[in-house]
C-alpha cells in the first residue's frame, strides 16, 4: 500500500534559497556531454581563495624586444645614446619558461604582500617547476585556489600567507590537496 504522502512538492523540503555551494541562486542548464569536463573544470578553477582568474599565455608568443638599460637609473628615462644600452629584452622569454606549461593567475586580496605581490597583480604560475619548500606555489585545496608560500610542519606540508594579518594554512591528510604550479614571477601595471 503506497503512502499517500510520498512524492511532490513538500513545504520546507529541499535546499535553503541562497544557501547553495555559491551562496546565489542557481539555474538548470543542458548542455553538451563532451563540454561538462570544462565546465566543471572551469567552475573549480574560479572558485578560489586569493585568485580571481586563470589565463592562458597566446600559443604563438611573438617578439617585442625593447632596449635593456644595465645602467641602474634613480628616476627619469635613460637616453637612448646612453652607452650602457647593452641588449633587447623581449618579455614573453623573460617571463615564460616554457610556455607550454605556463600559464597567469590574477591575484585578489593581500595575503602576499609581503612577497609584493598585491590585488590585482598577475603572477607567472610555470606547471613544469617541481616546487621546494619556500617557493611561493598555486594550489588547491579542498578545489579552491590559493597562492601562498610553500613549507613543512613536520612531514605535513603548511601554506603562509605573506602577511602576518592571515594565519598559515595547516594541511591535514584528509584535505584534497595539489600543488598547481610555482610561481616564477609577477607583473603589476601602475597606471
């Protein structure tokens, strides 16, 4: 005999309004078998801790070389007939390694200042680097991101902010946790 209860719309069932994994309300979407890989993946990598986005370096990286001054310059712009105008820089092979496994990572917050590395800069994140202790790392935890130095509380690895505002993040075993990728640098526009 079935339960004349069972089944339908039940007052107070269900998920809370706004109280879902993004604290918003969500929509019912169909879309393609081949592309829930990415979108998947592409919801994990923005949820994140102090990133706000990945982007991908162009696949065909042209020159720009500019004029490397050695010479140290306290302010102003040095003359282009300055002798110490030595050699071209080009900054897509100062900054990218290997740019099959280089991507950048827009940064949010301040928990890295004290590494220089603030809001809204983009750090060069190289996949291919095996991190060390000490290297400032993107990783996951738990699926979110986050840019932090990398170090070891006894055969635990621990992550610390560059900011004594934040406490260190201790890594549990029970914590999904990956290293991404090491930070090989950081760029900051001005104006």
């Amino acid at each position: 005999m079935k339960n004349k209860n069972w089944g339908g719309a039940r007052q107070g069932a269900g998920r809370k309004k706004d109280t879902g994994h993004y604290g918003e309300p969500t929509q019912v979407m169909r879309i393609p078998q081949s592309r829930v890989y990415d979108i998947k993946d592409y919801l994990r990598r923005t949820k994140s801790n102090n990133v706000i986005d990945f982007i991908l370096p162009e696949t065909n990286l042209s020159s720009n070389a500019r004029t490397l001054f050695e010479h140290k310059v306290a302010a102003g712009f040095p003359s282009p007939a300055d002798e110490h105008a030595e050699k071209k820089l080009d900054l897509n092979d100062y900054l990218v390694g290997q740019k099959e496994t280089t991507f950048f990572v827009r940064i949010k917050g301040d928990s890295m200042v004290d590494a220089t590395i603030h809001d809204g800069d983009i750090v060069i994140v190289d996949r291919s680097k095996q991190a060390k202790i000490g290297d400032i790392v993107l990783a996951s935890i738990d699926g979110e991101f986050t840019v932090k130095t990398l170090a070891k509380q006894g055969q635990l690895p621990r992550l610390l902010p560059a900011n004594h505002q934040y406490p260190p993040i201790e890594i549990k075993p029970e914590m999904q946790f990956e290293i991404w990728g090491v930070v090989t640098g950081a760029v900051r526009k001005f104006k």
